[in-house]
C-alpha cells in the first residue's frame, strides 16, 4: 500500500483554502500502479456475486468503469445533478455549507440488484451515503463501498452506518 501511496499527490489548497487535496492522477499515469489497483479490487470482489458496480462522478467512473469492465458486471453512473439526460432519482445531501444532490437514471439499478459502490475517495462519506440510498430507493443492495483512498481523521466510514466501506489507502 506503501507503493500506492507513493502516487498520490497532496494539493494544498484545491479547490478552496484549507483543503488538501488528494490527486490520483500521478496513480494514473504510472501503469503498474493504476494496474494495481484494479486487480487488488477485482480479487477482492471476484466470485461475491456482485451484479452491477456503480462509480461516483467523476473519479469514481475511473476506477469503477475498469473494474466492471474487468469483473463483466454492468456498470451505473452516479452524476451529478443536471448531468444526466432520462429519467432520475435524486438524493440531496448536506456539506459544510449547504447541500449537493446526486442522480441516477431510474432504470441504473433494478430490484435486488447487488451493488459495489466505487469512488477514489471517502472523505466525510455524505456523497457515498447518498449514492447508497439511491441505489437503496430502487431497491438494490449495496454489498460494499470501495475507496482507493480513505481520509481516516473524518470519519467518513462512521457515516455509512450499516453498508461496509473497504479502501486501499488510509492518511
Ligand atoms: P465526501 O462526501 O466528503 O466523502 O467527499 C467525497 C467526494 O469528494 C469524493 O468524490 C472525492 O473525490 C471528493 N473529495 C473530498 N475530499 C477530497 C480530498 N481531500 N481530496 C480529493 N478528493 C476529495
């Protein structure tokens, strides 16, 4: 995990003032590393009978799109609001100042639908939180959230309550 840390890289300040950043793209760009990755994701979820992996816009697509791709399940986008053109749910959900709603086509997820939520990174959890309820409104199970990063000091895993998260790298 050491190796994969290794590549990510801290922007203070982005996107606002305080805020250190954790930029995945060094991890991208060095193939062994993004190759890593995934496969570290896939044996971890090969065989659990998952049936659709659902990636957060928009650094979760990355990681999710492969993963799918490498597992032969389905793959669900979870946008953000004004970005998808069908029918949607929504979820809204509070940040530190304000709110922010995510959607997904109604059709993304069926009935009893076993889910795998992919994003790069949990930090608070609220936007995973949410991606979890929409998937639940439809009336998917989500059997895990996976993270490449997880930003232990916020908590975010505490937030989840009930769905498990798993990430690759803890700061
Ligand atoms: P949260 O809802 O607080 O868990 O935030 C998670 C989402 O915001 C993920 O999609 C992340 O890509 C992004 N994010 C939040 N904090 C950071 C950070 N410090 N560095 C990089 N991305 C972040």
């Amino acid at each position: 995990m050491e190796e994969i840390k290794k590549y990510i890289r801290d922007v203070p300040d982005f996107p606002k003032p305080g805020i250190l950043f954790k930029d995945i793209t060094p991890l991208l760009q060095h193939q062994e590393t993004f190759r890593r990755v995934i496969d570290l994701f896939s044996k971890r979820y090969e065989g659990k009978g998952i049936d659709r992996v659902a990636g957060i816009e928009s650094r979760g697509f990355v990681f999710a799109s492969v993963l799918a791709y490498v597992l032969k399940k389905s793959l669900v986008l979870v946008r953000k609001t004004g970005k998808l053109p069908w029918k949607k749910v929504s979820e809204t959900y509070d940040l530190e100042y304000g709110t922010d709603t995510i959607q997904m086509h109604e059709d993304a997820v069926s009935k009893g639908d076993r889910v795998l939520l992919v994003d790069d990174l949990l930090a608070t959890g609220g936007t995973s939180k949410a991606a979890c309820q929409l998937i639940e409104k439809m009336g998917g199970k989500v059997l895990e959230c996976a993270f490449v990063v997880e930003l232990e000091f916020l908590k975010g895993r505490e937030k989840l309550r009930g769905v498990e998260a798993f990430s690759l790298v803890k700061f």
